[in-house]
C-alpha cells in the first residue's frame, strides 16, 4: 500500500472538506473532520490493492463521496435505525454515521473486498453505531424494520423499492441518490409507492446534475 497521506496533504483535504460543507449550510465538527479525512485515507491506500473505487486522487475523493454523501443530510430526517443497500466501501452509509451518530448504521454488500475494508474502517474509526454485513439485502429478513433506508446510484429505482420496502418500519422512508433523472424510471415505481420530494442537490466541485429521491408508502384510500 502506499504511504499515509503528509500533514500538509491532510491539511489541504480537510480545508476542502470543511470548505464544501460550509456550502452545503453544514457545521462539521472538528472531531467527524478528522474521522472522515481517515476514513478518505484508508480508502485511497486499500484503493491501490483492491480497486474499491474508480476514483483515485484524495481531492476527487472529498468531492465525490464525501460531499456528495454528505449533501443529502440536511434533506435527511432523524433516523434511529438506517439501512445502507449496496453501501460498497460505506458510501454514503458510513460517512453519515459519522455525523450522525445518535443513528444506528447499517451497512449491506454482497461484495466481500467491499465488506472487508467497510468493517475495517468502522473498527480503525471507532464507529460502534456502524455495522457491516456481507450479504445480499434479501437475507437481512423481514424482522428488520429501518427507519430510513438510502442507496447510492442503484439499479433501478423499482428495484430499489422492492428490494428496500419489506424493510421499512411503518412510516419509514426510501431515499435514492441519483444523477440524472428519469422519466420512465420514476413511472416504473412499484404500486403503493410514491415519490413524495426531490431535492436538487449542488455539490460543491461537483459539475453534475444529482438529486435525492424520497419515497414513501401512498396512504389508504
């Protein structure tokens, strides 16, 4: 693996960091700052041997998983419980237990070079309010009820839901992170189901369209 990151390299990503924050209305603490500058160079360093992301240079990294997670928590509502499906190295779901950790994080890959370096990060940070699972989301089994459950560019918003709904506590809430949209995708929503906000989300660095879905079960008639 390549060597850590200088103080002064860490010193200008955590500039960038807390750079992108403040434009996204965010107030990072010093403490989550550190732990996530970690957890971007124990990504970059495993990314060498085991290629966990096509991303390669830190600066990219920050933009492009850590403020593109990170975008979505103001749009995020207090949830106890929350299911990262296809989490992959923990992005978003490991980046949001950091910041938010009075939630309980759980993170779900079938991948194992992902799941591995996903429980390395959550024992090297010290995140207990994290846990990582090695395992099609299908075998989490319907007694698992989150509150919120997100995913970051996933197959098929159908998918997504039908994948995600035998999951949701009873007002819970899907949200899909997204590119572009589309139209077709969004009318392809499994019955009893409906978007019910879109949040255009501006990225600092970030020269892309991205959006945030929220889904939620339509009500009773």
């Amino acid at each position: 693996m390549p060597p850590a990151l200088s103080v002064e390299q860490r010193e200008r990503l955590e500039r960038q960091l807390l750079d992108g924050t403040a434009r996204l209305g965010l107030e990072l603490d010093r403490a989550a700052g550190v732990r996530l500058i970690d957890y971007l160079e124990l990504l970059a360093r495993w990314n060498c041997a085991y290629n966990l992301t096509a991303v390669r240079d830190p600066e990219a990294m920050v933009t492009r998983h850590l403020l593109d997670s990170l975008a979505v928590l103001p749009h995020l509502p207090a949830c106890p419980r929350l299911l990262d499906i296809g989490s992959g190295p923990g992005i978003p779901g490991m980046i949001l237990g950091v910041c938010r950790p009075d939630s309980e994080v759980t993170l779900v890959d079938s991948n194992l070079k992902m799941t591995r370096f996903a429980a390395t990060a959550r024992r090297e940070l010290g995140l207990a309010n994290v846990s990582v699972h090695r395992e099609r989301v299908e075998r989490l089994g319907t007694d698992a009820r989150f509150d919120c459950i997100i995913s970051r560019a996933f197959a098929s918003l159908a998918d997504f839901v039908r994948l995600g709904a035998p999951l949701l506590a009873e007002k819970g809430r899907l949200l899909a992170m997204k590119g572009r949209l589309d139209a077709d995708e969004l009318a392809a929503l499994p019955e009893g189901f409906a978007v019910t906000a879109r949040h255009a989300l501006d990225v600092p660095g970030l020269d892309a369209e991205r959006h945030l879905l929220v889904i939620e079960r339509e009500a009773a008639a």
